[in-house]
C-alpha cells in the first residue's frame, strides 16, 4: 500500500477540543476560545478572522466561504454559505472580450463576514467583539512571514505593485524582499476589524464600514457598490449526503461543488479499493474523478437560476452506470465540452468539547485575490469573477445577483450517528480529489489523520476542467514521485499522462480531526503548507 509507514509530523490528540488550521496563529486563536469556554462556532469565527490577517493571500473579509456546522446537542446539520452574488453591474455583454481575472473588475460582492456572523448568531456562545480580537491583535502588532508567505508574496509582486495601498502594505520597504520573520503590520485592517467588532458583522454590509468600503471599491474602479453590499445576505440550509461504506458523507451544496466530491465516493464504492493494488486503486479514483467532472460542467451553478439535479446525479442507479464505464486497464478521456488555474483558498476544521464541529472554507480565489485594496479600509478583495463562464447555455453562465459555481467545499463524516471525522483542503479544482483521496486512506485502509493526509498524492487535470478563466487544463495525471517507479510505470501503461512532482510536492493543504469511540479527537495538519493542528 502507498500509505506511509510513518509521518513527518506527530499525530496530535486531545480530550476536549481540537483544531486544524493553514497557519499557526489560527490554530493558537481557535484554541484560546474553546479553552475560554467558547464552542466550536465561536473557535471557528475567531479562526476565519485570524485567516484574513495572517494568509491574506488566500482568505478575508473581501473573499467568500462555506462552513459546515454541527450541533451535538440535537445532532443538527447546518451549511452557512457566505458567498456572495455577481455585482448588478456584471453583465456578460460588459466582458464580451474574456472575464478580467485580476484588477478592479475581477472583485465580485464578499460574503464571507455575512456568513461567519449569520452562522454567530444561530449558534454562537460568546460575545462577537471578543472573537474578533485576536485578528485585531494580528493586524495591529503583526504576524511573521512565513515561508509560504515570502514565496506567494514574490509571485504575486507584479499584481500587488498596481494598486497603492497594497503595494505600501505588503511590498512596502520593510517588505521588499519578504525577508522570513519580517513584520507584517497591517494599521487600517485593523481599524475595520475595530468597527466589526464594536458594532457587529452587519457594518460591514450596511453600516459604516460598508459606506467606506464601496468608495474606497468605486475610487479603485470596481463593480461593487453600497447597494449591492447591501443586498448580501447568507443563507443557510442543510448540507448534501450519501452514504459511503457505511459512513455518511455530507458535503456543502450548490453553488459549492461539494456534490463532485459526493459522486466521486459513489462511484468508487463499486470498487474494492482495499483488495486493490495500488496503481489500480489510484486508476479507480482517478476514473470515478473524471465523470463526477463532468457532470459538474453539466450542473454545477447556484440552484437559485439553474436546476441541479443532486437526486439523479448520487443516485445508486447513476453511480452504477458510470462505475460500468469505466476500463480497468485503460484511461479514459472524458470531454467536458467547455471553451486550470491554481486557486488559493485557506480550510479549517475545529471539535469542541461538546461534539460540535465546524468544517469551514473560505476564499479570495487566487493569490491576493484581485490584488486591490479597498482605500483606506486595508482589506484586500477577490477576483471571484475570474470563475464564470459566458457561454450563453453553461450551467455557470454570468448573471448579476447570481451566485458563482465554487470549488470550495467543506466536508463532514458522521458513523452510526456520530460525529466521526472533519476534513479538507484548499486548492480549487484539486479539492475533491484530494479529499477524496484523503477519506479513502481513511476509510477503505484505516489510515490514521496525519498518514492518510501526508501520504502520497496526485491530481487529474482535464482539458477545459480550470475554474478559471479561461477554462483550459493539460490534461495530465500529475502526481508525487514518492509512489515509486513501478507504480507510476503501470499507470503510464495504462494510458495516464504522468507528470511526477517531487515528494511533498502536490497542491493543497489538508487539515483533518478525527473523532474516536473514546472521545479522544486525533488532530492531523498537512506539511504542505503553513498549517498546524492543536488539541488539548
């Protein structure tokens, strides 16, 4: 099997609470609220705040996320999504030439704060203001910069030197070269996050901030306005399942492509992936991934203008007749017939002592998002338009006050009833396959958190699967070299076009908390990126 006899990093284990977060500092916060008597939704707003300061790269309060949420007491299941819709300017005529991906017309209207604070006062337990002061206490004194920091920030140098405020932020003198353990000082944001906290999350939308933030957009050229920050509201409702093996699978519902991941796992139980070698389990997987693909092109969009057919598409019926198609000892090309970029998104998972859970994800798409600051506010916005489509009949064409379809998904597993595991990663298109991956070790081959998530990995790209645009794909099976030769020789032989990364090497960066019999909540962090787990 290729699962790794041991790990980089030690297996983390706790009683009472547990996190896993992409930076440590969003751990530390999520940890010090369950230790203060607060429970999981607290722990996990103060985490996704604590995201947009420390990984403002990948996550903010200009960006969207999907939390996951369950209540023990009542075992209720909830789905906060806090995406927000295209600008009412967005029209398809207005980009008849291509979607801008960066920029000032690249920014579609944030939800994320409606979403944390919409999930806050259902379940929360306490105060606001108070879960927001360790994001407050980041911006304001500063935060180091990490590795993963330093390599994005001089990436993404071009993008940040176009607009002034970002470039005074992030590439500021002190900031040049993003020297490892620099200062990252962020004055203004923590002004905005001074305002959310002492008048509530809805400023943001319809209140102060929200007038300072739609002149500081509309100086800067964008789309969004007062009104339609105004007209942001959450929505909640109920996560999407199956049942896999036994387990149930729920997942974050459209307009998150949560179901691809969903159909994959139907697919792939027609298979024994136990009794299977290696290179056929990860054909087996790679196979199931490319049809669930394809039905996301068919399907997937905000079910508010499109009609998702979630009964038909996770159907047992379904599932059979694409597990018949697939060959055992051939590839397959699966068109998706539509005219990949890395996305950077941020995942978090948090258990309290009480059994609840939030699995949250959240987003500003790519790295720096649009790149833009809005004035004088110190928050930085998406380029979540860059995900449309134009084409006049795509399930995920452009129209103003929809939603987008999204890659970001947040998945739970509950066994006999009970919580048994959270997971997830950030990665755009690379997401369900790596939680697929993730869950399976799990599952099918008892794989302990940190094995299954540190073990070896790949990723299959399909032309035109990128959730960018434009919406190419090359085609390969890109994959970790550390399955060793034989392995990836039999999947060449089986027509896989093989692109070998080194170890370590493959997208994403997966948190997991798993859940045993005796309570006992096993913590796993990805070494893949910034993240760290915690449980105490």
């Amino acid at each position: 099997m290729y699962l790794i006899p041991r790990t980089h990093r030690p297996l983390i284990m706790g009683r009472n609470g547990a996190v896993g977060a992409n930076h440590p500092l969003a751990t530390q916060a999520g940890l010090d609220i369950l230790r203060a008597g607060g429970n999981a939704i607290d722990a996990a707003v103060a985490i996704s705040l604590s995201y947009g300061v420390v990984e403002p790269m990948m996550s903010g309060l200009g960006g969207d996320g999907f939390y996951n949420v369950f209540i023990a007491n009542g075992s209720k299941k909830l789905v906060f999504n806090g995406t927000g819709p295209a600008p009412a300017a967005a029209t398809a005529e207005r980009f008849a030439k291509g979607i801008e991906i960066k920029g000032p017309l690249s920014i579609s209207v944030p939800g994320k704060l409606a979403g944390i604070g919409a999930m806050h006062a259902a379940h929360g337990k306490l105060p606001w203001a108070r879960l927001v002061q360790h994001a407050i206490e980041y911006a304001r004194d500063g935060y180091a910069v990490t590795h993963r920091h330093r390599d994005i920030t001089r990436d993404c140098k071009p993008l940040l030197s176009a607009d002034p405020d970002s470039t005074r932020v992030f590439l500021g003198k002190d900031m040049a070269n993003a020297q490892l353990g620099a200062l990252v000082v962020q004055p203004e944001l923590a002004r905005s996050l001074e305002i959310i906290a002492s008048e509530g999350w809805e400023t943001f939308y319809r209140g102060t901030l929200a007038k300072q933030l739609a002149k500081g957009l509309a100086q800067r050229g964008a789309m969004v306005t007062e009104a339609d920050l105004a007209a942001c509201h959450a929505e909640a409702g109920t996560p999407i399942s199956i049942t896999y093996r036994g387990y149930e699978v729920t997942q974050t519902p459209p307009n998150s492509t949560g179901f691809v991941m969903l159909e994959t796992l139907k697919i792939a139980e027609r298979f024994d992936l136990a009794k299977l070698s290696d290179a056929e389990r990860i054909h087996v997987l790679v196979e199931a991934k490319k049809r669930a693909f394809a039905d996301r092109e068919r399907y997937g969009a905000d079910p508010r203008f499109e009609t998702v057919p979630l009964d038909r598409i996770l159907s047992d019926a379904h599932a059979d007749a694409q597990a018949a198609t697939i060959s055992m000892t051939q590839a397959s090309t699966v068109d998706l017939n539509v005219p990949m970029a890395a996305g950077d998104t941020t995942y978090f998972c948090v258990v309290d002592s009480e059994g609840n859970c939030v699995s949250g994800i959240q987003s500003l798409n790519s790295g720096y998002g649009s790149g833009i600051t809005a004035g004088d506010t110190g928050i930085l916005m998406n380029n979540r338009m860059a995900y449309w489509h134009l084409a006049p009949t795509h399930a995920n064409r452009l129209i103003p006050g929809k939603r987008v379809r999204h890659t970001m998904n947040a998945p739970m597993v509950f066994k006999d009833g009970k919580l048994w595991a959270a997971l997830g990663t950030p990665g755009a298109d690379n997401q369900v396959q790596v939680n697929t991956q993730v869950l399976t070790a799990m599952i099918d081959l008892g794989a302990d958190p940190q094995t299954a998530l540190e073990s070896p990995r790949w990723t299959s790209s399909q032309a035109g699967q990128g959730a960018n645009w434009p919406h190419e794909g090359d085609g390969a099976l890109t994959i970790e070299e550390d399955f060793g030769p034989e392995i990836l020789a039999d999947l060449a032989a089986r027509g896989h076009e093989i692109k070998k990364v080194p170890h370590l090497g493959g997208p994403c960066a997966m948190q997991t908390i798993r859940v045993l019999e005796n309570g006992i909540r096993q913590a796993g962090s990805d070494p893949r990126r910034d993240g760290w787990a915690g449980a105490y």
